[in-house]
C-alpha cells in the first residue's frame, strides 16, 4: 500500500491564518494517502480551525500546544524568536504515542502555514526511505536553497545556503522529510529552546541521519517544488461586524 504522509502544520491565530490553512488544506487536497496533524498555538482548539477541519474533510489530528510566553516575548527581531517547536514536539509526541513501529508505514513532513507547495513534492516525500531532501525556493536571501550533488556519486557533498552553509544540515524546514520508522526508533528527537534558531533543523536532522546518507529528491535536487513564501502582514483598518475572515 502507499505509504501515508504524515504532514506536521504548526499553525497561529492572526488575519491571515484562515487564508493559509485554506490554501494548505486544499493543497492537501489534492494528494492521496494524507494524514494531516494541525497543531494550533493556543491555550485551545478554536472554532475557526475546527471548522476549517471539518469543511476540509481531510484525515485530521487536531492538537493544540500554547508556545511559552518567555519565547514569544524575547526578543523583538522575528528571527531571534524560535517558532513552531512547542507545536512540532506536540505532533511528534502524538505520531509516538499512536502509531506502531513496523506496523505503521509512513513518512513524516514539516508542512508550515504559510509555504506554497507544489503537489509533486508529495511524490517524492513518499519515496523517503530514511531522511529525503530537495530544494526549497526563495528562502535564506537566495531564490533558492539546495543541496549540492557529488556529481561522481550522487550523492549530498554540500549545501548551497544563504546562512551558514557550513551548518552540519543547511537545510530549511521545508526541504526535509523523514521516514515514520525512524521517527518512531529514535523517540529522544525532539525541537528545544536551546538550539540556536537557526540550528534546529541541524540538530533534529542530526538524530537521524548524516549527510553522507541523505537521498536527494526532486530530480537530484534540480527541482524546486516548494517555496518559503512569507505572507504580508495585512492593513486592517477596520472591522465588518458579522463575517469570520
Ligand atoms: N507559528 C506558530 N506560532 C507562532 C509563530 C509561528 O505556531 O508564534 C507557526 C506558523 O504558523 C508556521 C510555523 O510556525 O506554520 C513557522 O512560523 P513562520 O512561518 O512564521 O516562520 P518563518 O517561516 O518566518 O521562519
Ligand atoms: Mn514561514
């Protein structure tokens, strides 16, 4: 059978919020074989996701994490701040929880709020065998963000990245996904405070796998299937009574 993708989406209450997991939930959509796992950043499930979840009729989890107070406040410059991790270990708290090594077949996907993918990524997430990795565009002040190929082997030798390509996985959320097994097999992996921000895919990637091992996906890395994009802050100047937007 065709293994499922479990697609992890940390996701906030802000303007845009009903926007983006619209757009999500009718990428996924169009993509057999999905489990989504929605994590809300919130003391507790709200309507609008709620809603939004069943509207979708998609296989969902719904969990909610509240990120801690000292992390949302720390430091005024966003990219100080580490986003998503309290959401991320509550989704991997639950895969360990409820599904069963060697019984459970599947890979495990990062999917952010606000990214654009293309449904072709999820054709190559289902080949993961341990840890896959592609290219992600417009990420980390380039158009895109790749690992680099041994042309002799084919396999990963380096990173092209915007920011320290020299980390041990200059790789994005994005462009990422592992195997449910391995996820399953090392239960001590989980997203803290006490990685640098910039670090955390490093250090979770670094569980799992080393670079020699990665498989390079999407064409040997030639393809960019998803996009950090990032939404504009909208204006909102006022407010029409009666509509959940
Ligand atoms: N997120 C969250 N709480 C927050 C900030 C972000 O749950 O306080 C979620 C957000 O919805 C997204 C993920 O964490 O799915 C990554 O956040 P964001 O896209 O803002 O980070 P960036 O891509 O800018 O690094
Ligand atoms: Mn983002």
């Amino acid at each position: 059978s065709v293994p499922t993708i479990y697609a992890i989406t940390p996701t906030y209450y802000r303007y845009v919020q009903k926007a983006e997991l619209t757009r999500i939930s009718q990428t996924l959509k169009l993509v057999p074989n999905v489990h989504w796992i929605v994590v809300e950043d919130a003391e507790e499930k709200t309507n609008l996701v709620r809603n939004l979840i069943l509207e979708s009729k998609l296989i969902v989890t719904h969990l909610n994490a509240k990120t801690p107070p000292f992390e949302k406040f720390k430091d005024k410059e966003r990219w100080k701040k580490h986003r998503g991790v309290e959401q991320r270990n509550a989704a991997l708290t639950w895969l360990r929880n409820n599904l069963h090594l060697n019984i459970d077949k599947g890979v495990v996907y990062f999917m952010d709020d606000d990214n654009t993918y293309n449904i072709k990524l999820f054709q190559e997430i289902r080949k993961v065998k341990k840890v896959g990795v592609w290219p992600v565009g417009l990420v980390g002040g380039l158009n895109v963000e790749t690992p680099i190929l041994d042309s002799a082997t084919g396999k990963v030798k380096g990173y092209r990245s915007g920011w320290k390509p020299n980390r041990p996985f200059a790789i994005d959320m994005a462009g990422f996904a592992i195997n449910l097994d391995l996820m399953l097999a090392k239960p001590n992996a989980m997203f803290s405070y006490t990685m640098e921000k910039g670090l955390q895919e490093s250090e979770f990637l670094s569980y799992f796998t080393t670079k020699e091992e990665l498989e390079p996906l999407a064409d040997n890395c030639t393809k960019v299937y998803v996009w950090h994009t990032r939404t504009e802050k909208p204006n909102v100047n006022g407010v029409v009574e009666g509509f959940e937007v």
